[in-house]
C-alpha cells in the first residue's frame, strides 16, 4: 500500500495510470497549498504591517523617553546645584552658630574655673580652720586628761556662765566659808534661802569608760564607777557647803558637760534622785544659766525691797519739787501778763506821739487839740 497525502493506494491500483493519478494528485496538492500559503501571508503582511507601526511608535516613544530624560537630567541637575548652595548656606550657619557656641562655652568655662579657684581658695582656708581646731581639740584632750586641769576647765565655765548672769556684786569667786573650806562660787541670795553655793565637778574619767564599753562587764564596771564618783561629789558638796545659819538648805553641783547631765538623767535617775534627797541639785551649762536666771530675778525683787523706803522719800521730794515748780510758774505767768499791759500802753503812746510828730511836720497847728492827759509819771527807779 501507497499513502499520498489523503490517498491510500493498494498494490492492484498502481498500474499504467499510477502516474498519471499521481501527477494530478500532487498537482491538486500544489494548488491546496497554494491556497493555503495566500490565506496565512495575508494575515502575515497584516502582521508585519502592525509590527512596523509599533516600531514606529515605539521610535516615537523611544524619541519622547530621550527627550524627558533629558529634562528630568537638567532638572535633576538644577535641583542638585540648589540643593548644594542650601548645604552650603546650612553648614555656614552651623559653623557660626558652633563657633558662638564654642566661644560662650570657653566664657563659661573661664567664669567656672575662676569660681572653683576661688571656692578652692574658700577650702584651703576652710582646711586650715579644721586643722587649727585639730589642734584646739588635741589640746583640749590634754586639759581634759588631767584631774587639776578639767577642774579648772569646769570652774573656768562656771564662772563665765556667772558672770553673764549675775551682777558683779551678788555672787563671790573661791569663797572661803566659816569651816574653812573654798567654794567655787558662791551668789549672796536674800534670806530665805540665803547664799547658795555653787560647786563644778566633772567625773570625765567614769563617762568615757561607760562610753568606750565593749563588753557587758565592761559596762557594769563603769556604771559602778560613775555611780560611786557622783555619789562622792554629792556627800561633799552636801557635808562641806551646806552649812545652817550661814548658806542655804542646799547647793548646786555643776557639770560642765550636757552629755554627762543627760546620761545621768537618762540612765541613772537613782543618783538624781539621791541628789534631792542630799539637798543637792546637779545641774548642766543650760540648766545653770536658767537657775540663774531665776536667782537674777530674786535679787531684783529683794535690792527693790531694800530700797522702798528710799524711793518713797525720793518720790516725795519730787512732788515737793513739783508743787514750787507750779509756784514759780503762775507767777512767771503773772509777770508776762504785767509785761503784756505795760507793752500793750507803750505802743499806744508810740501811736500818739509818731501822730504828734506827724502834725507839726506838717505845720498843721490847728488841728492840735488839747488832749486828756493820760501820762503815767515817771517815777524814779529805788537805788
């Protein structure tokens, strides 16, 4: 069998016209073909005519693109000059606000250094005050470390403390009494209670002990021995300067320190309470100087007292000396009215006589007219 294009022969076909069947078939073929190839080149030549015109437009556009990236270029371009004059515009203004800045931090820094030298200046001063009182206070630490001297210190304080108090005359500095012992001050109070003895003490050794306390013995070693100091100095007191007929009930005990008066007060009432018991009163720098406050008080009531009498005789001779002063004044009052007539006449005699004068100045004698004469007479002055 033979296939031609649709045709399929078998073997008995092909003959004498096997060729000319042929011929004609493929003839038939050429022309389908023909046919076939016109029909698909039209479409072809309509496509290529389409594809012309978009290369063309496409070219258009091609042309157009060049054209606005030529100005998008020149824009980009004149943006990129304005933005770079602003930089520039911006950096100037930068750089002088950061030199302003620059010289108006080294003006503020010259001021700040110029005021830490001075406040050095204020420390190093400062320095040599705390040294100096390192050195006060060492010094003091040696006064205080040695039994004469802290009693000195104490009465050194006392009598300070007195002397702003009181006045000069009402209290007396290491006074000796009637049984032969020395008090370290002594105010002249009015009966009652009369002169009352004040005495400084000053139990430093038994204070530091309890405060320098490691262990519990240690504190019950120094609270007895604070406990049997202060004791000691309150029988002293109490046997020495209480004396009948001669001072006070009682006397004072003076510490010269607030921290042993509150220690006392806050820990060891009984000793206190043992000092009132002794007509003993323990007393501090701040409660003293109140103490004499009130005895200040005292001494001005009882010195007015004393001098009533005085006053009173003082106060009528005042008013003696108030009556002949109202006296003298109404006659002094008496004598300036007497003045006042006798001016009051002289002046009407002044106006008669410059009126005279007048007239006969003028020649006008006629009218000169015999008036009552009213003239006081002279009367001569008694030798």
């Amino acid at each position: 069998m033979v296939t031609i294009g649709e045709y399929t022969l078998g073997p008995v076909e092909l003959g004498a016209g096997a060729i000319a069947l042929l011929v004609i078939i493929l003839l038939m073929m050429t022309v389908r073909a023909a046919g076939r190839s016109a029909q698909m080149a039209e479409p072809l030549a309509h496509q290529i005519g389409a594809l012309g015109q978009r290369v063309e437009s496409l070219s258009a556009g091609q042309q157009q693109l060049a054209g606005g990236l030529t100005n998008v270029a020149e824009t980009q371009a004149a943006a990129q000059a304005n933005l770079l004059q602003h930089m520039e515009k911006r950096l100037a203004q930068v750089g002088q606000q950061m030199n302003e800045n620059l010289q108006g931090s080294s003006r503020r820094t010259a001021h700040s250094l110029g005021e830490l030298q001075e406040r050095l200046k204020t420390i190093d001063k400062a320095q040599e005050n705390i040294t100096k009182l390192s050195g006060d206070v060492l010094s003091l630490q040696d006064i205080l470390s040695n039994k004469q001297t802290r009693g000195a210190f104490g009465e050194i304080q006392l009598n300070d403390i007195v002397g702003k108090a009181l006045p000069k005359d009402s209290y007396a500095l290491q006074h000796t009494l009637s049984n032969g012992k020395r008090a370290d001050c002594l105010i002249h109070l009015p009966n009652p209670p009369g002169p009352i003895v004040i005495d400084s003490k000053f139990p430093l050794e038994a204070y530091e002990a309890l405060r320098n306390a490691q262990t519990q013995q240690q504190l019950n070693d120094a609270a007895r021995m604070l406990r049997t100091s202060v004791r000691t100095h309150i029988k002293a007191i109490s046997a020495k300067y209480i004396l009948e007929g001669e001072t006070a009930d009682g006397a004072l005990m003076f510490l010269p320190s607030e921290a042993v008066y509150a220690e006392l007060h806050a820990n060891f009432p009984e000793l206190v309470r043992e000092g009132f018991a002794a007509r003993v009163w323990i007393v501090s720098p701040t409660t003293c100087m109140a103490t004499l406050n009130t005895m200040r008080a005292i001494l001005k009531d009882a010195r007015m007292r004393e001098q009533a009498g005085a006053i009173r005789r003082e106060l009528g001779l005042l008013y003696a000396d108030m009556e002949r002063l109202g006296t003298r004044v109404e006659n002094l009052d008496r004598h300036f009215g007497q003045a006042a007539k006798d001016i009051s006449e002289i002046k009407i005699s002044s106006e008669k006589a410059g009126r005279r004068a007048r007239l006969l100045d003028n020649f006008d004698f006629e009218e000169l007219a015999p008036e009552t004469d009213n003239t006081v007479p002279l009367v001569r002055p008694k030798t």
